[in-house]
C-alpha cells in the first residue's frame, strides 16, 4: 500500500467511531515555463498536496482540508471537520460515501512527464520562440502530476497518478497575433517548433485587417472554439445539477441536434487525460452525452444521481457541491473534412481560430457571448481573402448544433484549448451554417 | 515563522539569486453553502505553506512547498528554475526602490468570523433560502457566506520583515424562477455576493433577511417582463454594476503587467499605450478614478503588498484623463514609474503579480433618484448576470439580472434579459451624471481570475449608480 493511501488510513482511524468518514489526498507536481515578449518572465514550481476529510455524523455532512500532514495537523483536521459536522443541519439528499468498486485500469501517466525540469520546458519554449523570427512571442509550457489517493470507511481504497503536458502561444506581428496549443500526457510529444510554425503563419496572414460588418455568416470553427462550445454544452446542458433542477434543454432520446453531432465524456479513451475516479470516490464512468443527434444521458455525482434516481456516473469534482457535477474528458467527435475542403465549400464566411472570454447569459437557452482572437478570416468564393478585426458574437451554443446547421466536421480532432482550460475537450474543425455575430472591433 | 521565511531567502541567496523573497503562509478558508432550505455543503481548508521568488538576470524563478523543512531547499530549487530561464532571456528586471521595513499589519475586526459558530451561519442560510422558495413563482434559491483568515510572514534579502493577518468576509443570495425554456435570477447583495474584509459584521450590514421578499418577487415578475428592447438610448446603471464596468474597463486595462505585454497570451494586452499617460481621453470630466489600497473595510485593502510596499492611494484617471497604472517593483521600474504597491499573490503556492487593490469611482454630486428624474428617456440596468470583454479592454458586453424603462424621468415597466455594448473610451466619455453621497459603496469582487497557473484575486471597486448617454442595448443574437 502506498504512503498517501497509508495517510488517508491513519487519518480515517482518528475519526471517532459511529461517524461515517472518507479522507483523500491529492498531491500535485506542477510547473509552468511562461513566456512574454520572446523570453521566459516567470517560471514556477510548486510540490504539495491537499488532505481532505469528509465526516457525516447522522446525515450531517462536513468538509475540512489542510496542506499540512503532520500528526497534529491530522488531528486538527479531524477536530474540525467533526465539529462542524456536529453543528450542520442534517442533509436530507446525503447518499453515504462510495463503496469499494473496479476502476478503470487507465494508462494517462508519463513519468519523463512527472519529472521534467525547467530546462525541458525551456527548450520546447525555445523552440516555439525560435518559428517566428522578427514576431513577438508569448505563451506557456507546463507539465504537472496529479496523484490522488483516497480510503473510506467503506472499505474504498486507491491510488492513481496521472500527467499532463501543454504547450500554449502566441506570435504576435505589431497589429496581429495567431495562436498554436498542444496537449498531451507527455512532454515528449510537444513539439515546439511546428507548434510556433502554426502561430507564426497565423499571425502574419492576419495582418492587414479588415473591419467587416457584424452579421449571421457561415463559419468555420477551429478545434479551440469548438473545444469551449463543447464544454459549455457538456456542463450547462448535460450537467446533473442543471438537469436536476430543470435548468437544461437537453431531453434524453430526443433527436435535438445535427445527426453528425456526436459528444460523450470518457476517461478511458487512450488520450483523455486525468484520473479514474472522482472526488467523491465513483469510478468514472463513460457518458454517452449526444448520438448522432439524439440527446442521450446526464453526468452525475452521489448527489444529483439521487435526486434522478439513477446511479452516479462518477462526476463529482471539487466544487460540485455550487455548480454541479461536471464532464472534463469530452470528445466531440470528428469527421473527414479538411480545413481546405470546408473553405473551398464556402461562397462567403469567416474562419475563427478561437474565442475569447465567452460568457452565459441564460444557462438554459444556453446563449452565450464572446469574441473572437488570434486569426479571423473572411472567406470569400472558397478561398481566404482577408484577415478581419475581431468580432464579438452573441449565440446559443445549443442552437448552434442543430439538424441542418453543422455542414462538416473536421478531420484534425485534438485535445484543444477552451474557455474553461485546456486538455478538458477533445474537438475538431466545425463548419457551420451560421452563427450570430453581433458586434464588431468599433462596437 | 518568519525563520521559515529567512530560511527560504538564505537558501536562495547561497545558490545565486540578485534578489529573493519568500512568504510564509496560513491561510483559513471557511464557506458554507445552502439551497432550497437546506445546507448544501460545509467547507474548512487551511493551506500553509512558503513560496520564494529569487531573480537572476531577467527572470524570476519561484518555487512553493507545503513542507516548511524545505524553506532552504525551496529557496535553492527557486534559484535553479530561473537559471534555466537563460535559455530564452530577456532584458535585466531592476527593482524600484521601496521603504525597507520591520512592522506589522492587521485587519481591523469587530467580530471574529470564525468565532461565530457554524450552527448560527447554518440558520442564517436556512432561513433565507427557505422563505424566498416560499415565495410564488420561484423555483430555486442559495446563499452562501465565506470567511479568510490570513496570515502572511513576508522576509525579503534587503531586510524586510512583515506580518499581516487580512480577515475578508462575504455574503450573498439569490433566488431563480423558472419559466417556459428559460430561467430569471435575482441576487442581492450582488450577483457573486458582497465580500469586504472585515469579520461577521460585515455580514450584519448586509441583513440578507431583510432582502428575502424583494429579491424573490423581482425574480417571479422578470418571467412575464418585456425583453429589453434594442437600440440605442441612455443607460443608468447600479452601484453594483458599475463596479465591474470599472473593474473590466478600467482596472484591467490599467495593470501594468499587461501594457508591457508579459500577460498577452492569455488574459491579453490594453488598449492603453504609455506614451499616453498623462494624456489620454479616458472618459469624461466626471470621471475620476483612483487605486486605493488604504479604505477601511474594503476587499482590496491591506497594509503591504506581497513585494513589501506600502498601501497606497494612486490617481488614475483625473477628469477623464488617464494618469496613473497599476503596478509592481519589476514593472514600475521598466515603466519609469514609482512602485504602487500592487502585487499579491493567490496563497503561498502562487507568484506575486500586478494586481487590482481598491479600484474605484470618485462619487459624483447627484443621487439616483435625481438622475432618473433628469433622464427623458432609457434604461436602469441591475446587478450584473454576464460579462465579457475583448484581451485590449475596448469591446465589452455586459448582461444584468433586471432592468427597468425610463420615461420621462420616472421608472416604468419591468425588463428582462438587459444588456448593453460599447467600447470603453467612448462609454466612460458619455457619463454625464453620477451619484454619490449614501449610494457610494465599496463593493467587492472575489472572483477576478488572472496569470498561468490561474490565481484568483480579491478586488474592491468603489461605485456609485451613473449615467451614461446612447449605449447600444438589447443585444441578443
């Protein structure tokens, strides 16, 4: 047995008896290179963990944590969490804490990745700097392990580790900027330069912008904006919590979107990243979210799962308990179209290389604004004429998807970046029969 | 534990560093949630730990540990990270000259916040959840209160010793009807809560209570409102409002960190260029703006910053023209500027940066009341439900819970769904009348995400409610 799960042991034996009670420890190995004007500014490590202990004493639930694994800190913990658990009003939905269950034996750690040094992350920087001679560059590299160990009362025991690598950047001209990112478990497969090649390229054909007028306009979405509308769709609408309480749109085995739209959560797939398991000790099981059109199921922790009355599909995450349990190894899935042929396909639309600070403004109809950033493209008669000034949309991410408005997908499907972060969303090119514009760069 | 934090620094001296300094942190974290009636979660965390910065040339190395045996080694292992930065260098990072210090710092509280038991909170939230779910035409309701205890032991190689302890408190509820394909919210004291430092008082003030019953009929009344209509008319916007409008278009674009580009991939750059400082049309002769890390009782208040400088209160924007930035030791310097003491850092485990501390709107000579009066024709928008701007800080959409039309100077129908457009210099020019007196409030904003790794900060916006003339509203797509 392990030492953290040894220590989640040694700290459930101090709860006193008659208390339900499970402890986890996450530890982290994190450290991110950053990037800014084509040299590294800051470049930081950090090596820790968090304990947690959840006790329920008679229905009454309570939380407590600390960064400290000392005997008295374990003992504190353990006087704090029972002292407020004593004091909490009982939880009329409390569903008892996970038993022992299989989890899925996945493969998403690297240990080259778990031990990479700054140099490491400095060369693949290097490299990114080094593709845009004469642009300014600016960006991260990161990598991190994650090591989650947890024991309960009933008889829960386990430990995983998993790893994650990114690479992230912008070239930047004096009036255009184009952005690359990367994303694996390992740093190994990073590769800067083709990863600077692609920003570089993107932010010298977006010099020279044009305004053009605000509008409905066939779009094609690359895989970063496709990554955040798939998060969004994935946690407003497919969210247990929103659909406990009536929030969502989303009815299972209706057929409420294009029949090419596919989307479910699974950690097992050979390049989702992350842990097994939820906070909460569920094994993570895979969701069917969309099929071919038809809305399928819901992800869901203890909680919400109880109050559908269907069993937790291991979603629970560390604030679950304010927004609800949430999907984080989404794959929307791809098709076979390339960039060129949607382009080629296209009388007159834009091309959108990402979106910037997207927003809810109704998490039910799920209508959500933002702008565009780093590479929009007026295409006109199938090929890309102008780069345009970025442009501020106001859309419903679940409309968007409907039976008829998703012409294509693409066939570069890739772990991407989103509003919500990356390595979460695993998305490809979309083309789209419109979309909502609804601002340009003068307002 | 300041020896924690000198054993940090001495380790990163030995190995190298030009400069460094550390933080010893203990930070108590307590939030109770409730839903419906009924508590939805307890929550007590403590995170302790030493995070030491050591500068060689032209990059900071910093490294965190939650083992305070290793403050040395941390110290060491800080020094070898920015070594390896001179793989991809850049210019050298002078450090502006600040007052080197020994002293201490604390929050001034009235009632501890972790002296009042949990049972009391519980109640509180209880009842407050409850009676607004009781109220027709509502479907959900939550509540929550939150409390940090901080204490920060600062040492840096010049000499500083500092302890501060920083107590922050906060508050909030809402309640949410649900209608056919749509939901409406309303929040009170603000639509992320209200959050000041300063212990359970600051909960007293705010009498969630005392709120229950409008909160919740102006929640069941936005699902028959009319939509906001689109155009173009004048908007009065809330306190509360216009304090993220400060935040987003001013105390964004202000921070020096991104003028210099060092944030451009991610949180993005400013529209604002230094060449304009002391120049620049940033709003009208109204607007008057100023950093103010000194106000008693608001969230971005505190002694010293996590470099060691003193709190200060800084101009920045003087009769509409832009004066001032947000800044650190490392930036002002760069810049040419005196040091404003304005870089903090998310708990021991993050690297101070540029930061946002009381950013605030000088109060105005009029009242709202006045306003609405003096208004032919607009829209009173309420409390914030959305927000979004472009990475230069021009372009911003923001959406509110609640509006109201104004006609011939006295409110009208009830609206949902208002939003409103605009680029900033333009907005902030065409503020013509602005409130004061009681209506001034130094609200707070918990949640402003910033840097990679993610850190959150803690930012106070004083506002009063303001007028601004032919803003494009209603946009929906």
């Amino acid at each position: 047995m392990s030492r953290f799960v040894e220590l989640c042991e040694d700290l459930i034996g101090r709860v006193p008896e008659g208390l339900e009670a499970q402890a986890s420890f996450r530890a982290n190995r994190k450290a991110l290179t950053r990037f800014a004007n084509s040299s590294i500014h800051q470049n930081v490590q950090e090596e820790g963990g968090v304990l947690t202990l959840d006790i329920v004493d008679g229905g009454r639930p309570a939380r407590s944590s600390t960064t400290l694994t000392d005997s008295d800190s374990l003992d504190r913990l353990v006087t704090s969490a029972v002292t407020a658990a004593g004091l909490s009003p009982v939880d009329e939905d409390w569903t008892g804490f996970a038993p022992h269950s299989d989890i899925s034996d996945v493969h998403h750690h690297d240990p080259e990745t778990a031990s990479a040094d700054p140099d490491e992350r400095a060369a693949v920087v290097a490299d990114f700097i080094s593709a845009g001679p004469g642009l300014s560059a600016a960006g991260y590299c990161d990598t991190a392990e994650e090591i989650m160990a947890v024991a309960n009362h009933r008889g829960l025991r386990y430990e995983g580790r998993a790893t994650s690598a990114a690479l992230d950047g912008i070239h930047q001209t004096g009036s255009s900027a184009g952005k690359a990112h990367r994303g694996s478990r390992s740093l190994a497969a990073l590769d800067g330069l083709e990863a600077g090649e692609e920003a570089a390229g993107i932010a010298r054909a977006s010099m020279g912008a044009v305004d053009v007028e605000p509008g409905s306009y066939e779009v094609i979405l690359r895989p970063n904006c496709v990554a955040t509308i798939g998060a969004f769709v994935g946690l407003y609408a497919f969210g247990g919590k929103a659909a406990s309480e009536g929030r969502t749109r989303a009815v299972p085995g209706t057929a409420q979107f294009d029949r090419k739209i596919s989307i479910r959560d699974d950690v097992t797939d050979p390049v989702a990243l992350g842990l097994p398991i939820d906070w909460q000790g569920t094994p993570k099981r895979p969701v069917e979210l969309i099929t071919n059109g038809v809305s399928r199921g819901f992800v869901h922790d203890r909680r919400t799962a109880a109050r559908m009355g269907v069993a937790s599909t291991g979603h629970d995450w560390e604030y679950s308990a304010w927004f609800g349990p949430a999907p984080t190894n989404i794959f929307v899935e791809g098709g076979d179209s390339s960039e060129a042929e949607m382009i080629a396909s296209i009388e007159r639309g834009l091309l959108v290389t990402e979106f910037n600070y997207c927003r809810i403004l109704d998490p039910t109809t799920l209508y959500v604004t933002g702008l565009t950033r780093n590479g929009t493209f007026l295409i006109e008669e199938g090929k890309v004429t102008h780069a345009v000034s970025n442009l501020r949309f106001t859309e419903s991410f679940f409309d968007v998807l409907r039976q008829g408005n998703v012409l294509a997908l693409g066939d570069d499907a890739r772990l991407a970046d989103s509003e919500y972060g990356p390595g979460m969303v695993h998305a490809p090119t979309m083309h789209l029969a419109s979309w909502n514009f609804t601002g340009g760069a003068k307002g | 534990m300041f020896e924690i934090s000198a054993a940090a620094v001495e380790g990163a001296l030995s190995a190298g560093a030009t400069y460094a300094d550390a933080r010893t942190v203990v930070a108590r974290h307590q939030r109770l949630g409730a839903a419906d009636g009924r508590i939805e979660g307890i929550v007590e965390d403590e995170k302790a730990g030493v995070g030491v910065r050591a500068l060689i040339g032209s990059s900071w190395g910093f490294y965190a540990v939650n083992d305070f045996g290793k403050a040395r080694e941390a110290g060491e292992r800080a020094v070898a990270i920015a070594k390896a930065s001179a793989r991809v260098p850049g210019r050298p990072l002078p450090l502006a000259d600040i007052p080197i210090v020994e002293t201490a710092y604390a929050t001034p509280v009235l009632e501890n916040p972790f002296g009042v038991g949990i049972g009391e909170k519980a109640d509180l939230l209880v009842r407050v959840t409850s009676e607004m779910l009781d109220a027709p035409g509502i479907s959900r309701t939550s509540g929550k209160l939150e409390f940090w205890d901080t204490d920060k032991w600062f040492v840096s190689s010049q000499g500083h010793r500092i302890h501060q302890n920083i107590v922050e408190s906060g508050c909030g509820m809402d309640a949410l009807a649900i209608g056919e394909g749509e939901s409406q919210v309303r929040s009170y004291p603000q639509s992320f809560g209200q959050y000041e430092t300063g212990g359970f008082e600051v909960i007293r003030k705010w009498d969630l209570p005392g709120h229950v019953g409008r909160v919740a009929e102006e929640a069941a009344a936005l699902l028959s409102a009319d939509h906001c209509p689109s155009g173009v008319t004048d908007v009065v916007l809330e306190g509360s409002q216009l304090a993220l409008q400060i935040h987003e278009s001013v105390g964004h674009a202000i921070e020096l960190d991104r003028i210099l580009g060092w944030e451009a991939a991610y949180a993005g750059t400013s529209f604002l260029d230094l060449d304009q400082l002391g120049s620049l049309r940033y709003g009208s002769e109204l607007m008057n703006i100023h950093a103010d890390a000194t106000i008693p009782g608001a969230l971005g208040t505190f002694g010293f910053d996590d470099e060691g400088t003193p709190a200060q209160r800084v101009p920045i924007v003087q009769e509409g023209t832009w004066v001032g930035v947000l800044s650190g030791r490392d930036t002002a310097s760069i810049a040419g500027l005196p040091p404003g003491g304005m870089v903090r850092a998310d708990g021991y485990a993050r690297i101070p940066m540029v930061r946002m501390t009381n950013v605030g709107l000088e109060p105005g000579p009029h009242s709202l009341e006045e306003i609405i009066s003096d208004t032919r024709a607009g829209i009173l928008m309420d409390t914030n439900r959305s927000w979004s701007i472009d990475d230069r800080r021009l372009n911003f959409q923001f959406g509110c819970e609640v509006g109201w039309l104004i006609k011939d100077g006295r409110l009208g129908r009830m609206l949902k769904n208002p939003t409103y457009t605009g680029i900033t210099p333009q907005f902030w020019g065409s503020m013509d009348r602005l409130a004061g007196g009681d209506e001034w409030v130094h609200w707070g904003t918990p949640n402003c995400g910033k840097g990679q790794p993610g850190q959150v900060g803690h930012t106070g916006h004083s506002a009063a409610p303001a007028r601004f003339h032919d803003v494009r509203v209603g946009v929906l797509g």
